[in-house]
C-alpha cells in the first residue's frame, strides 16, 4: 500500500510539473524554514507565576513578554506566526508564477501569476480608478421603483454583495444528499445587531466611524460632503430597523431556525411584495420547486423597507455596499478609508504589506490552484499519514470514551457511535484540485479580476442547486491555517496549513503532537457532539437521534460551562457570552479530554520519564497551551467577545484545564488552587 501510495503521488507531481512549468516544480525542491521549533520552548513560560494559579500565564507569559504585536495586526499569536510562515511560501509561489510570462495562457500558473501580479500593479490600479465598477453604479442609478431595487439585490449577489436580499445554496439539512437554494436578509454592514441597538460607548463608536466611512465612500463617489453625510445617517437608520428585526446571536445557534423549505409556487404568499421569477433569473438562478427561507420574520421585514425607504436612500445604499465589497482591490483612498473603519474592531495601526494582502487574496480567489503548489512543497506523504494515523487514533478513543460514559443510555450511545464511524476524514488537500478553467484572468485591472473570481464562484456555487451535494468539496484552502467540522457533511477536515510545528512535526514527541495537534483533531470530533453538531445524524441530516433523558443530560452539563465563561471578562465591562462561546468551549474540553486520553496510550506517556524537566504529562498540557499563546488588542477583544464563537485564547487554556483533574495531578495543584474549578464540567 504504501508503494501504490508513493507511486500515485509521484504521478500526481509529474502532472503538476506538466501543468505549471518547471519554475514551480523546481521550488518544491526548497527546504522550508518555520519560525515555531518543534517541542516545547522553555523560553516561552514565566517560571514567576505558579503553573496552578495561572496555567496561561505560566505557560505562555515568556512568549507574550518577547512578541509584543506588530503593528499591523489586531493580535498576535502562533496561529498567525504560523500563517505568516505558510505565506512566506505562498510568497515565492506567487512571485516565480508572476514572472513566468511565458507560461501557457488559462494555465494554472497563469492565473495564479497573473492575479498576484495585477494585485501588486497600485500604479494601474490608481490610474484606472473606479472606472470598472462604473456600469454596477449605472444600474444602481437607473433604478426607479422598488422592484427595480429588489431585483438589483439578486444581481449584486452574484458579485458578492451584499445588499439586502441575499441567495444562496447549501445541503438540504433533512436530506443532505440535496442542496438547497436559499434566500437571507439581512444587507448590514457592521458585524452583529447589537452594534446598532446598544447605547454603551463602545457601540455609539463604532456606529460613529461607520457613518464617517460611509460617508468618505460617498465623497469618493461624487457627493459633497452634506449630501454624504446625509446619506450616511439614512443608510445607518435603514440597517438598524433591520438590525431590529434579526434575532440576537444566541437565538441563532438552533439549525432549525434556518430551515424553512417552502414549495417556489408559495414564495409569493409567505414573502409578498417581491416579483420572485424576475429576482431569481436576474441573480442567475435556474427554476427550482423548493426554496429554503432562512428567517422568514427578518426577510419579511427587510422586503417591507424597499417600499418604506425612500429610493434615493436605497440608490445610496447599494453604491456604498458595492463599493465597499471591493474596497480594498480599488485605488488606495478605498482602501485607507476601509482600513480606517476596521480598526474601530482591530485596533491595528497600520496595514499589511501589500504582498501579503495579495496573497491572501490569491489564496481567497485561486486559493486549490495555489495550494496544489504548497502541498508539493510543505507536506509531505510522510505528514499525511502520521496526521491520519492520529486521527484513526482519537476516533478509536473517543468511541471507547462513549461506551464507558455513566450519563448516557444505551440507544443514545449506539447512535453516537454510528456517527463517529461514519466521519469523514480530509487531511491536507482534496484528492481532486478544483477546475479553474471557467475563471479568465487577464492583465487588466486588478478589480476586474476579482470581480470575475467572485462571478465564477457564484456560478460554481449555482451549478450546485438540484444536483446531488458533493461532499468532496473543501470548505477551505490546503495552506489555511485551520481545521473544521462540517454537521451537514459528517467531516473532520484538516488542511495542510496547520499541520506544521507548533500544531505537528515529526520531531516532536507524542506529548507534544497529542497535546497540540491531538486537540484540535479531538476538537473537531467533538464539533459532532457539540450543542449544535449532535442534533445531526452519520448522514448529515437534521434528526433528533437522543433520548430525552439524554439531551437533558447534556444540555445541564453544557450549561455548567457556559456559566463558567459567563464569568469571563474580555475587556473591562466585556464579557464572554457561555451560549455563544458553547459549541467551540464543549469541544474544546472534550477535545483535549479525547487527547489525553489517547496520549495515554503511548509509550511515551507509560514511561514517565522527564525531558527538559517535565513529564510526559506535563508536556502534554504546556503543548496545548503553547499553540495558544497569544495577545490582542482591546478592540479585537471585544469584537471577538460580540461576534466571534471562540473564546478568548487564555480563556480557552484556563477555562478548559480548570475542568480536568488530569491537568491538575499532572501540577499538583490542590482544591483551593484558582486552576481548579470548583464546579467541575465535564461531558465527554
């Protein structure tokens, strides 16, 4: 087996060398250099602070002492150190494919090269000005009533704007062998309702530099600046009445409140007010018998506000809203007022060089064909199969740990065990790269590149509805820095960009992979038994396959941990929300649980001897807290802490560890210990 293996992937770099020309098949040859060292790094932790008062602190405070953040971004930590690494690879790439003129039009290395090149051309990019977006700004000029408003939503979705009604497809969530096309509202532009509706400080600033934004927008659009201004507080009074009518965020973690499928020849009486045929034929979308709502009540009160706004107010709107969206490939001015306006949520203080920008950008837009290049170079046959034995492994152990608990029954368990062996597992990249040969990329302006990426997403995306899903399909790019679990999929994925020190390395001991990449590849094994991923079945189908007992259960030991997190403060007068942070905190503690436990497994963990004057054990757990170690800034605190379902780094450390009495035998702490938590949760 391992030779049919080799063998196809020496088959599979021939093609790659074929298909993107000898200059990148040479550069695969380059040894790459990461910043993180395998193992654990003595240097990082704060021998002050006593590993049982703050395990964070004492893990972490030495590296947060020595990498102040840089000025460029909202916080720093080894995830972005990481991604800067695989950026740097990503870097030379892009660099060789831009100047390989001669490679072969509609190639791979063509579109990659070309995309970055026009990404870094500022010169062209200033000289041409907004001039490609000029015939999106004369339909939105030319709209004369509210239908004609409504329709142009349809069209500016397939451009990946998003100005009130929004369309798109997913798996059906009671048959997931079917995919969808679905209709949102929505159209705001800050990221959560509360922004809008709260009266604290914090909310009034940041609804105070959207104006400014807004109208610095319109300014570079042609209005003088009262008009602008003007405008702007009619754009901020038509989002919130929206803003109004969007459930809170925690309301949102039920699927179920997405999930409205409602035959086409109804649409019309469940959301009036709409000319459904034309909306959909202008967004593209063939004709289907079943459209899913996904909040009928929030649909229904944005479609009430074409007829209730007046059309100026709306013309205005869709021009910022589409601006915006390619703001940051358009002349510097968009960009600088952009960034300007970002920072009320990062804080950082100044922007990205600008390869790095288009990189990411690359990486967004051509992000398989790109990362068809990273996997020859970062990883290795040899990484991909010591990631999918660990796998094999966590998934044996967390099905041992199922059978063994004491709070479920016997149905909930056979069921449970029948989704874990189901899972899907993706590690590195997908077996098939993803066909670009759809996508033209040209010399000319870098937003007419981008716009055309966004229209040949959208209509991937279209091609989808009424065809079985595809569930070899990747939610993320080879060099993400990332890993996920799908529910609708019943899929652990693990993309190649995280599967490097200090998450993995062959140089590491199994202390330190089980309890670094061990966790995150127990984490999302745990997404399936999360409060949102149980309520789906081995297929991926919506299904309430517990026992009521056992969800009572459940939802009791889960709610031990979102008052744990309640008590977490972010910022002062900030704290975590326990319902919002639930999913990622359950499986953060059951992850590294599962871990451990495989760990315990190994020879390593059986030998108890002592490297660099820790145990086994014990490095087990500064690994975990390693991967964490990380700074923010206040504004990236809050935000995180309003929008984001992940907790705060350090609290990810403390608040998990506090809660296993394995962390604490391995220390030594005592119950009086603040790292031992006197109302302990545990589920898995």
């Amino acid at each position: 087996m391992n030779h049919f293996r080799f063998l196809a992937r020496s088959l599979a770099a021939l093609a790659l060398a074929a298909l993107l020309g000898t200059t990148l098949a040479a550069r695969a040859q380059t040894p790459i250099v990461y910043s993180v060292k395998p193992g654990i790094d003595l240097a990082n932790l704060d021998p002050t602070c006593k590993a049982c008062d703050d395990f964070y602190q004492f893990a972490t405070g030495g590296w947060q002492k020595a990498h102040p953040i840089p000025a460029a971004y909202p916080a720093w930590g080894t995830f972005n150190v990481l991604n800067d690494d695989n950026q740097n690879v990503l870097h030379e790439i892009l660099e060789d494919a831009a100047k390989n003129t001669g490679a072969p039009a509609g190639s791979n290395e063509q579109k990659i090269g070309t995309y970055y090149r026009t990404c870094m051309d500022e010169s062209t990019i200033e000289a041409t000005g907004i001039a490609p977006l000029q015939p999106e700004l004369d339909r939105i000029a030319a709209m004369t009533t509210p239908a004609s408003i409504i329709t142009e939503s349809g069209h500016l979705s397939t451009l990946g704007v998003g100005a009130g009604l929004g369309l798109g497809v997913s798996s059906d969530q009671k048959d997931s062998t079917k995919q969808l096309v679905q209709i949102s509202g929505g159209g705001t532009g800050l990221p959560d309702r509360d922004y809008y509706l709260k009266d604290d400080d914090r909310s009034k600033a940041v609804r105070a530099a959207y104006v400014t934004y807004i109208a610095t927008i319109l300014g570079y659009l042609g209005d003088d600046a009262a008009k602008a201004q003007a405008e702007a507080q009619s754009i901020l009074a038509l989002e919130t009445t929206i803003a109004q009518a969007t459930p809170p965020r925690e309301e949102l973690r039920d699927a179920a409140k997405f999930y409205h499928p409602t035959p086409f020849s109804d649409l019309a009486g469940v959301l009036p007010g709409v000319d459904w045929p034309s909306f959909f034929a202008t967004a593209g979308v063939p004709a289907v018998s079943v459209v899913n709502v996904t909040l009928p009540d929030t649909i229904k009160a944005g479609i009430a506000q074409y007829t209730a706004i007046p059309l100026d107010t709306w013309k205005a709107y869709d021009r910022f809203h589409t601006v915006d969206a390619f703001a940051n490939s358009l002349p510097k001015r968009f960009v600088d007022a952009s960034f300007a306006f970002n920072g009320a949520f990062t804080g950082a203080k100044e922007q990205l060089p600008r390869w790095r920008r288009c990189t990411t950008a690359v990486n967004g837009a051509l992000g398989e064909a790109l990362g068809a290049v990273y996997v020859e170079r970062a990883f290795p046959p040899a990484a991909k199969a010591r990631a999918l034995a660990m796998v094999n492994n966590l998934q044996a152990v967390l099905a041992d740990d199922i059978k063994g608990l004491d709070w479920m029954s016997a149905p909930t368990k056979a069921r449970a065990l029948s989704k874990l062996a189901a899972f899907t597992k993706k590690i590195g990249y997908p077996d098939t790269f993803q066909d670009y040969s759809a996508l033209n990329v040209t010399s000319g302006p870098f937003v007419v590149n981008v716009m055309r990426a966004r229209v040949y997403q959208d209509h991937r995306t279209i091609a989808r509805i009424g065809k079985p899903t595809d569930r070899a399909l990747w939610g993320m790019t080879p060099p993400t820095v990332n890993a996920y679990y799908n529910p609708t999929n019943n899929e652990i994925v693990f993309p190649a960009g995280i599967l490097h020190p200090p998450f993995f390395s062959d140089q590491n001991d199994d202390a330190v992979n089980y309890g670094a990449v061990g966790a995150v590849i127990g984490h999302e094994m745990t997404h399936g038994f999360d409060d949102q991923g149980r309520r789906f079945d081995e297929h991926g189908n919506r299904d309430d396959w517990w026992t009521p007992e056992d969800a009572t259960k459940f939802t009791d030991r889960a709610q031990s941990i979102n008052d744990e997190f309640n008590g977490f403060e972010v910022v002062p007068g900030v704290h975590e929300k326990g319902i919002n942070v639930q999913g990622e905190a359950v499986a953060d503690l059951g992850g590294l649980t599962i871990a451990y436990k495989a760990f315990e497994r190994t020879a390593e963990a059986k030998s108890s001897v002592k490297r660099e004057g820790y145990t086994p054990q014990q490095r087990f757990f500064l690994a975990y807290a390693q991967v964490w170690a990380s700074q923010e800034r206040d504004q990236a605190k809050a935000a995180q802490a309003q929008t984001d379902p992940h907790p705060e780094a350090k609290f990810r450390v403390i608040g998990t560890l506090s809660n296993m009495p394995e962390f604490q035998k391995a220390f030594g702490c005592i119950k009086t210990d603040p790292m031992v938590r006197a109302k302990q949760c545990q589920i898995w």
